[in-house]
C-alpha cells in the first residue's frame, strides 16, 4: 500500500489511481466507479446544505418499497445518483433502497462488469433537524453471462464485494471507502471541491466506548438480548460500562463508533422479527468496511458477510463495530439460537 505523510495533500483521485496502481491487472473501471460516486456526493452535499434554504426538505406524497414515506431529498439524492454512474459504461445494474426493482442501464449505454447497490439519503427523516444524514453504496461484481445485469448479479453475499463505502454530511462532508485493501477516509474542502485524504487506513479499536442502540425496544427484545444490552452497560460487573450514544442515524452512528470505537445494535424484536436494516444496502456494505478497519459484523448468528441474501430488499437485525464488543454479542446469542431459544429464524426477510 502507498504511504502518506501527515504533511501530503493527497486527493481522492490521486489515492485511488495509486491504488489502482498496486493491481497491474485493473482495467480502471471501478475507478471510474468511484470518481463518478465522489461527484455525485459532492452533489448531494451541496443539496443538504441548501436544503434550509430551498424547497427541498419535508415529505413527499410517495412511499418507497418499504412502505416508508420518501423525503424530498431522498428522491433528489437518488436521482443524482442515478444519472452521475448510469452512462460512463462500468455498470450493467443498479439497485437502491428507494426502488422496488432493479434500475437498468439505459439501452444507449453501454455495460460494463460492475453492479451497485446503493442507500441514497440514509437518515434522511432528520434532514428537517439538521441531523447528519449519509450516502451507502456497495459495488459487486457481475456473475451472469448476458451484458445487462440480472437479479443473480445483485443477490451476492457481502464478501464477494469489490468495493463499499459511506458518506457523511455532518458539520463536514466525509467519504470512507474500501476497495479490500483497508479503510480509508477523504474530507471535502469546499473552498477547493476536492476529497482530501484525512484518515488513512482508519483503524478501530477492539473494545468500544459507545453503545449506539434505540432503547425504546427494551421491552420488546427477548431476555437474552436483554441480557446483552445488560451486559454492554456493565450492569453484571463482567465489564467497563459503555456509554450509550444513539443519533438514529445510521451512517453518523457508524462513524462515530468507527472512529472512536464502539458498537451498533440493531435487534430483531417483536414487531421486526427479522431486523429492520436493509442487507444490501446498509449492512452489508457498513460490514465490508469495518472488518477492513479490524472491526465485525454479525446478524447475531453468523458474519454478516457471509449471509446468503435471496432477496433485493432484505432486511437484517445487526451489531457491527468493534470486534471484542460484537464477539460478545455471536457469543451470547449464538448460544441462544443453538439451544433453540432465539428470538426468529436466521437471517433477513423482505419489506
């Protein structure tokens, strides 16, 4: 891997053609992937700090295929998205939480060897207070035959990813990103339009201070994630209490704990019996990169990058983070679902 010094302004572009360098084999097309979603944040960047001041924040009258209400910027963020990598010939499909199907590439473009999978605006019901919101996208490889990409292509486990990243518009602009070879972090200068390299090869820590999790669940978990949660808290002297940090927005929450150490619960309960994140769009990607930055991921049975998904809009209960805090939770509640107490079945089910 390159190395930088603490004084070298590196962009994004250049780190990523230093990278592609590493691989003689590279044809340059996920670069290019990767050029065309750095423009395409700091599109949306610019839209979520005008959002105040134009007509973009709010509901609209459509649901996505979640059932969810769309923001307005929801739609907008999806849209740029759409049209920054659908004609530069490296996709063959694209699929987004905000659309039932999968979006094909206009017959006038060409295909190419890539599929991505995106979340345009997560968070994005806090626009209106000024919570960070955030971009996720995935990239795979195309695995079937025919030039335009299939549903097969899209369904992949989370370790055949060739790419993952997040971006978080906060008080700045930041792009984490991994292509496999560590995660690495890129702040936008606004005064010069460009991603500069911040974090290289961000590391976690093992043990987490932050335990980012959505309390008013409590009474709808089952005991042993009850148990778990107690566990974090160091409510059974087993362990410094974590303290509990939860914005309810995923990508600002990740961040957080990626940075600074910690973890993200996600539980099945009750009313979600499966989770309630979406694989594909969240999960998935969110895991590539933090076990590139020696963290974990487990749906609470297995390694999120190793769920087999059978459906475009999946969902998953997650705990993601650092490893010790989200080897406690495999640990724990694994051994629920071996002795066959655990709360639902295995993995993540449709909307």
């Amino acid at each position: 891997m390159v190395k930088h010094t603490a004084t070298s302004v590196v962009t994004i572009e250049r780190f990523i053609i230093e990278q592609e360098k590493l691989h003689p084999e590279a044809t340059g097309e996920l670069s290019g992937l990767l050029y065309d979603l750095a423009l395409a944040a700091k599109m949306i960047a610019n839209k979520v700090r005008s959002a105040g001041l134009a007509d973009i924040l709010g509901a609209t009258d459509l649901e996505n295929v979640q059932g969810e209400t769309q923001q307005k910027l929801d739609v907008l963020a999806n849209e740029i998205i759409v049209k920054a990598v659908d004609h530069g010939g490296r996709l063959c499909a694209m699929a987004s939480e905000e659309e039932p199907d999968i979006i094909e590439i206009p017959e006038n473009f060409r295909c190419g060897k890539y599929c991505l999978l995106f979340d345009p605006l997560d968070g994005s019901s806090n626009i209106d207070v000024n919570v960070p919101v955030g971009t996720i996208f995935s990239v795979v490889r195309k695995i079937t035959r025919g030039s335009r990409g299939e549903m097969e292509d899209m369904l992949q486990p989370g370790r055949r990813q060739v790419a993952a990243g997040y971006v978080i518009y906060g008080s700045s602009t930041m792009l984490v990103y991994t292509t496999g070879q560590g995660a690495h972090g890129f702040t936008l200068d606004p005064s010069l339009g460009e991603f500069l390299l911040s974090h290289p090869n961000i590391r976690t820590p093992d043990v987490g201070r932050y335990l980012s999790v959505n309390d008013s669940y409590h009474s709808q978990w089952e005991p042993p994630v009850q148990n778990l949660m107690n566990y974090y808290r160091g409510q059974d002297g087993n362990r410094q209490p974590m303290n509990t940090r939860y914005v309810g927005s995923l990508v600002a929450d990740f961040h957080r704990n990626l940075l600074g150490g910690g973890l993200f619960a996600y539980p099945a309960n009750r009313r979600n019996k499966h989770g309630k994140l979406r694989l594909l769009y969240e999960a998935s990607p969110l895991s590539f990169i933090v076990e590139q930055a020696g963290g974990a991921a487990t749906d609470g049975i297995q390694r999120i990058l190793d769920v087999q998904p059978t459906e475009l809009h999946q969902r998953t209960p997650l705990f993601i983070g650092s490893k010790n805090d989200v080897d406690a939770a495999l640990a724990m509640l694994g051994a629920q679902h071996k002795s066959g107490d655990s709360l639902a079945p295995v993995g993540s089910v449709g909307a």
